[in-house]
C-alpha cells in the first residue's frame, strides 16, 4: 500500500519545490503575468494529449509498468522545467508534465480503486492525505532551503534524487500491481448528473492549482513577502489538506459525502474571501489554511462516487471526472494570469470565490453526491 500511496506524494513533493520556483522562473525568462498565465495553457493541452493516448497505452501496458515508469519520468522532467534556460525548454517540459502526470493520475487513482473493492477497505482519502502531507513537506524544506540560499534549481534535483531512489526501493511492489485498467469498450455520453461531479472536481482542482501556482506570486507582489515566507501560504493549505484528508473517511462516514463537499466548498470560499481582502501576511495564510479545510475531502468523496457510478465502471468513472479536474488544475492558473494582466491579482483569485460557490450548488443538486448510500440511483 506503501509503494502506490508514496506516488500521491511525490507529485506534491515536486510541486512544493516547482511553487517556490515560479518567481524566479517567471523573472529569469522575462514573463508578465498574462505571458506567463498563457505559457501554463501547455500543460493542459498536454494533459489533452494524454487522455487522447490513454487508452491505447493502458490497453497494452499494466498499471503497474506505467506507475514505476511514469513517476521516474515526471521526475526528470520537472528538474527540466525549473532550470529552464530558455522559454522553448519551458513550455516543452509543461506539455509533457501536462501528458504525463494525466496518465500517473489515472494509473495510481485506478489501482486505489481497484485495492478498495479488494480488500474491501477504504485507502482513497489516506491516499490523497499523503499527497497533501508532500506538499506540506516540500513547501517547509524549500523555505528553509531558502534561508541557506541555496536555489529552486539544487532544490529540485536533491529532492528527484530522494524519489527516484524511493521508487526504485519500491519497484517489486509496484510492478506486481499488473492489472490491464482500460478495455475496447464503447464510448458513451456523460449525463448531467456525472457532468456535475465533473465540474466540482474542476472547481476543486482548479482551487489547488492556483494555490500551487499563485501563491508565492501573490505573497511577492501584493502582500510584499519576504522571500523566506513566500511558500507559507502554500504550506499553510498542503498542512490543512493533510490533516483533514487523513481523518477524511471518519469524517465522511459521520456527517456524510453531500454535507462535506457542500460544507468544504463554501469553506474554501470563505478562505479565497479572506485571501484577497487582507494585507496581512498572516491573515492571507490563515485564509489559504480554510482553503486546505475546505478542499480536503472534496476531490476523495468525487473519485469514490466515481467508482459507484450505476451503469459506469470505475475507470470510465474516473476518466470523465478527472478530465474535468485536471482541466481545471491546468487552465485555472492560466485563467487566473489573465485576469491579473487585464487588472490585478486579487482580482484574478477572486474568481474562485464566484466558482466555489457554484460548486457547493452543485453538490447540493447531485443525486450521485447523497448522505446515505442506497442500493440504486436513476441516472438524470
């Protein structure tokens, strides 16, 4: 269980490292705001790539093969992408870390699927409590990296080096996971109702790329930072995600699945509400901490409905949800940098107020997103 659920870490661990990058990046090559949000639209286009390929690639290759291979290659490729010399070998490296890390989310998510209905235990909400705690870990590390001046650039090849040792360590165990996830099924039209969870995951994971990607921007320019603190905001929200994710199952079976993505999504509301209107460096974490509570069981309570889906299996389940949330993850930073070009970037964040709003309505109407578990559901 070990060897998959370090996998959900080691994108956060790479992206603790890739927040603290984006300042420099983003001065180092010359980006605006708005240039910069455009460059980000690549790596959802190379997330549309990896969809397109998805299902002839897991057809023919075990979800085992693909976990071992895919996650040493994400690696590399964000060692690329932070010490980008040139505009041309960024945007390269966002296309392939699109591609790529949409295949690592199908592979791990299904294969945590497929262990549940196994052992007839739940792992989702452990699973993604270990991505959060990576991000958490990675946030800290490059903080303190920082104070030693030493740069993104060493940070992320110190920390490719401390994974691709894990996964090596870890590569029987992964290899045995040999399962065959996609078939030559028919394709059929989502219904609103699947579309529905679809855009809650997008809202979601746009919520936590945004975080990921602006944060540390929004602490240098409008809350004027110190390079030390710039990273806090995001640790705040990978630290909040952690312990909620981790105590996420308890939590569900209590109060049930409707109540806690309605409840979470006002709650990152309430969390970008606070972001924006303050100018203080501690009030603004704080706000990006109610973000991390909000968001935290949201996307493990649409990935298991996912799978429960009647008349839908848990892949094509999964497939059409997560489209919608890696679209998100991908485009809404990019939306966001556009906003902040035309006008600014508390402006630009305030968008996800408006969206999780939205969402929490969403839920509120789903009939796949309930309490209480009943044995059948109609599809609308």
């Amino acid at each position: 269980m070990f060897s998959v659920g370090f996998l959900y870490a080691v994108t956060s661990l790479l992206f603790g490292i890739w927040v603290g990058s984006i300042p420099g990046i983003k001065a180092r090559l010359g980006f605006s705001d708005g240039s910069l949000g455009l460059s980000l639209l690549l790596s959802p286009l190379g997330a549309i790539t990896g969809m397109i390929l998805s299902s002839k690639i897991f057809m023919k290759i075990s979800v085992g093969k693909w976990m071992f291979t895919g996650y040493l290659i994400v690696c590399c490729i964000m060692m690329l992408q932070i010490n980008s010399v040139n505009r041309i070998m960024f945007w390269v490296c966002l296309y392939c870390f699109g591609g790529i890390s949409f295949l690592n989310g199908v592979s791990v998510n299904a294969t945590v699927n497929l262990m549940e209905k196994k052992y007839k235990k739940l792992f989702m909400s452990t699973c993604h409590g270990m991505y959060s705690m990576g991000g958490a870990v990675s946030s800290g590390i490059a903080a303190l990296l920082f104070t030693l001046h030493i740069s993104s650039g060493w940070q992320i090849v110190m920390m490719a080096i401390i994974i691709v040792t894990i996964i090596f360590f870890n590569k029987n165990y992964l290899l045995a996971n040999n399962d065959i996830i996609h078939s030559r099924s028919a394709f059929k039209l989502p219904s609103l109702s699947i579309l529905g969870i679809s855009f809650i995951c997008m809202v979601s994971f746009m919520a936590e790329g945004c975080v990921a990607d602006w944060s540390a921007i929004y602490f240098k320019e409008v809350l004027l930072s110190p390079k030390a603190l710039m990273s806090l905001g995001y640790a705040g929200f990978s630290v909040a995600m952690t312990v909620g994710r981790l105590n996420g199952d308890v939590l569900i079976a209590k109060i049930g699945s409707k109540t806690v993505v309605v409840s979470g999504a006002l709650l990152a509301a309430a969390g970008f509400l606070t972001v924006v209107t303050t100018s203080s460096i501690i009030i603004a974490i704080v706000g990006y901490v109610l973000i991390g509570f909000g968001s935290c069981c949201i996307v493990p309570v649409l990935f298991r409905a996912s799978a429960n889906i009647p008349g839908v299996s848990t892949v094509k389940g999964y497939a059409m949800i997560t489209t919608g949330g890696l679209i998100g993850f991908l485009t809404g930073p990019s939306v966001i940098g556009f906003i902040a070009e035309k006008s600014n970037l508390s402006k630009g964040l305030s968008l996800l107020i408006v969206m999780s709003l939205l969402s929490a309505y969403t839920a509120w109407r789903n009939p796949f997103i309930r309490n209480k578990e009943t044995a059948s559901m109609p599809h609308r």
